[in-house]
C-alpha cells in the first residue's frame, strides 16, 4: 500500500515537445501532495442491439494533467520551482538582479537620486520592485516600486514623501520575469518510492497557478498541468530511486516556506493594504492540439494570459469602492520575504477593479473590503505580470 509521505515530485525541462531529455537532472519540488492523472476519453457504440446491450466502448482521446500543490518559497535559479514559475509566465530567462550604492534620498520627495546616473543602463525599468537600504532611518527602508525613471532620478510609489533627506542608501532589484511567449514543455515525474514505483507525465504545460496568502496560513501556490501522456515505471532503473534512464534528482535548496508575516508590501495605487488574505489567479489558456492518426495531443497551444486577484482588507475609506464605481485602472504588487532576506515580488502593474464590496456580519465584527481585480497589458511596461526573484 502507498503512502503519500513517501512520494518524490520532479520535473525536467524538454527540448522537444513530449521527449524526456537523455540522462535529466531531475528537479524536485516541494510539494504536499499531487493530483496528476491520465485522461481518456470515450464514447460508447450506437449500434442497436436486439438484445439492447451496449455493443463496444471506444477510446477516441488520451492525455493527461492535473494539480501540484506546493509551498512558496524562495528557490534559485535553476531549482525546480524557479523554473515553473518561469514557465508559468511563459518567459525565456530571469533578468539578472543588479543594485547600486551611493544613492541620495531626497527628502520631502519620493525620490531616489544619483547625479548623473542613467538608472536604465544599470537594468533598471518602470515598473520594477526595488529594495531601499541603508537609511539612517528604519521606516526609510523597505520595499516599493519604480513609478518613474530620468537621469539620475528614481521615483517610487512610497506612501508618504521620504523625510530623511541626504540619507546614503542602496537601491537593488530582484531578478526579473514577465509574461512571454516561450512554450516551454516539462517531463513531471510523480515517484512512489516506498512502492519503488513511479508514473512518468511528458508533455506537461504549466497552465495555471493559483496563488494563496492569508493570516495563519503558510503561503502556497497550486500548479495546474496539461500534459500528452503518461507511463508507468514499476521497477527502479539501475540504481535505487531512479526510474528514468541515467537520472539525477536534484532536491531544492532548504529555505523558510514563506508565511504572511513575511509578507513585506501589499500595496494597490501606491497605498498600502492592511490585508487580510491574498489570492492571484494565472493562466495561459492551454489546449491540446490533436490530429487523426494519433493518439493524444501532438503539441500543445496557448491562448491569452489572464490574470486576476482577489484582496480582503480592513475598511478604512471609499477609495476603491470610487475606483471601481468610476472605471479607473490602477496597480496591485506585493513582495514576500523570508527571515533570510530572499523570497518573490509579483506585481499586476495594470489592474480595474471588478468587484469591491464590504459587507458587515453584525457586532463586535470588523468590517472588511472584498477587492477583487482583473489584470490587463500596462501600455508602457508591455506586460500584465512582473515577476521578481529576491536573491
């Protein structure tokens, strides 16, 4: 008999669309569970029967897909979750992380300066998440984002105007991501090791993610795959633990699961949110692409990438409630940092609000907003998710 807590969930990157590449270094996630399977599709025979018995039942479709839950939390590039994430947006590579020192607060300002600085040359852009260190003052410190770049200045979305004017401080941007085009395809590999057993899924696409932050909860993400198919292994293949030829499994580097206590910005519009709990919804729209004389997809297509949201927070005005009642587009970023100082930012930089309501339960209840968002192309970032990895 199986049990689940002796399960090992990896995947590998593929070349071709379908084949596991030769001898992989398999990358495993940190998942708590998995709910991949094969797909089948059939129909039953109208032949009439004078017996009235059913008279075949045809397989015209297979495939495969399914969820992976897992923990977020920070993993390197060329870890597992890293690279499912990248998928996810349907991006290339991560643009490097890059900082700068000897920067000048300017007080009374939302401005960083540097004189005669080009910030763009240094991999800066509208748009990024930038980490402000070094302020002689602690509330000077912290997480926002680039709401205007010139020479030599940087302007942030911070609340209030900084006020520790002449302060030295060191601007860094995470490694960046944003949705793409690629079609980058995985082999998932999905091993039951107590068995010494494992169900191999090729042809996997990352379709969906279901992101969730919420007060007493560790931080997880949900993985949604479409794959081609699956095989089965039921013996190990040279050495123990391995089921594909000439393996290798990588396990992810150990880092704190992120919690929301962690959690060091929600902000929407440049405001901050005291917020309850965080939900974000991707999707690349995949289909598979089927064609006579085979059986199960030969490719798999992508439609639009979607992106939506939802926010509770503490009432405390009307300001999203005119937004959404006026039609007014705006901003949705958050960044999640471990103990350590590494985690992720994602920012919607284009959102409307298509639904605020806050309902009250009765007495001695707070009175919470209910913000939900949809996410569309920023016209001067190009995007509708940037995604960044704090190193």
């Amino acid at each position: 008999m199986a049990d689940g807590s002796r399960i090992r969930v990896s995947i590998i990157q593929e070349s071709s669309y379908g084949v596991t590449p030769g001898t992989p270094t398999m990358l495993v996630l940190p998942v708590t569970g998995s709910g991949l399977a094969d797909r089948l599709g059939y129909v039953q025979s109208n032949v009439i029967n004078p017996d009235r018995n059913v008279d075949d039942l045809v397989r015209l479709s297979k495939a495969a897909g399914g969820t992976i839950p897992l923990e977020l939390r920070y993993s390197p590039s060329g870890e597992g979750l890293s690279n499912a994430l990248l998928a996810l947006l349907s991006a290339s590579a991560y643009t490097a992380s890059t900082s700068e020192a000897s920067c000048t607060i300017a007080g009374g300002t939302k401005e960083v300066t540097k004189s005669g600085f080009d910030f763009v040359a240094d991999g800066f852009a509208v748009g990024d998440v930038v980490k402000v260190s070094g302020s002689s003052v602690t509330a000077e410190n912290g997480y926002y984002r680039i709401t205007a770049l010139a020479t030599g200045v940087m302007t942030l979305d911070k609340p209030t105007n900084f006020t520790n004017g002449g302060s030295s401080v060191t601007v860094s941007r995470g490694a960046r991501a944003v949705n793409g085009t690629s079609t980058p395809s995985f082999t998932i590999e999905v091993a039951h090791l107590d068995l010494e057993k494992a169900q191999i899924y090729t042809g996997c696409v990352i379709n969906t993610m279901d992101l969730n932050l919420a007060i007493g909860q560790l931080a997880t993400v949900t993985l949604g795959i479409e794959a081609q198919s699956s095989t089965r292994q039921d013996t190990f293949v040279g050495s123990s633990g391995i089921f594909i030829s000439g393996a290798t499994y990588t396990a992810a580097a150990t880092h704190p699961t992120l919690d929301p206590i962690g959690v060091q910005e929600i902000r929407v519009g440049g405001a901050d949110y005291a917020a309850q709990s965080l939900t974000l919804n991707l999707t690349n729209n995949a289909r598979p692409r089927e064609q006579i004389g085979s059986l199960g997809p030969v490719s798999m297509a992508r439609g639009f990438f979607g992106a939506t949201g939802s926010v509770t927070a503490y009432l405390a005005d009307w300001t999203d409630h005119n937004a959404f009642a006026g039609n007014t587009p705006t901003d949705l970023w958050f960044a999640a940092i471990d103990a350590n100082g590494r985690g992720w930012s994602m920012s919607l930089p284009q959102v409307k609000f298509s639904d605020v309501n806050s309902p009250v339960q009765g007495n001695n209840t707070d009175v919470f907003k209910n913000v939900s968002v949809t996410a569309y192309k920023d016209p001067t970032e190009a995007c509708t998710v940037r995604l960044q990895r704090w190193d």
